[in-house]
C-alpha cells in the first residue's frame, strides 16, 4: 500500500504519525494473512476470511483518510 507515492513521504508520514504507523503495520500484516490464507498456508474458513478482507479495507479506508489529510496540509 502506498507503494506508487514518494517513499520519502511515506517514510515521514510513518516516522510523525502514530496512528497511521500503527495502522500501516497493520494492514501488511492483514494483507500477509490474507494472501497466506488463499493460497492454503493459513488455513480458514471462509467467514473469517471475508472478515479479515473487510478489516483489511477499513484500514485501508483510514490509511487514505490519514494520507489525504496529511497531504492536504503539506
């Protein structure tokens, strides 16, 4: 995530804001399990796995409500 943005922002971004640090961490460890969980590595059912999608796009959702604001005052 954030992957096409200029490294040198995000980096900032991580080092400055707490929340967006946490949820960042957060959502690669999502995605991880996510990935894991579709190709056999994890094993889960299909309804903790929606869930774990859905987490995934909430924080994806907040990431981008940080970065915006983020951006808007710089």
């Amino acid at each position: 995530m954030f992957e096409d943005r200029q490294k040198n922002e995000v980096d900032a971004l991580l080092a400055s804001d707490a929340e967006f640090r946490d949820l960042y961490r957060h959502h690669k460890d999502l995605d991880r399990k996510v990935h894991d969980a579709e190709i056999g590595i994890l094993p889960m059912d299909s309804i903790a796995l929606s869930s774990m999608k859905r987490e995934k796009l909430r924080t994806k959702d907040r990431l981008t409500e940080l970065w915006d604001r983020h951006q808007a005052l710089h």
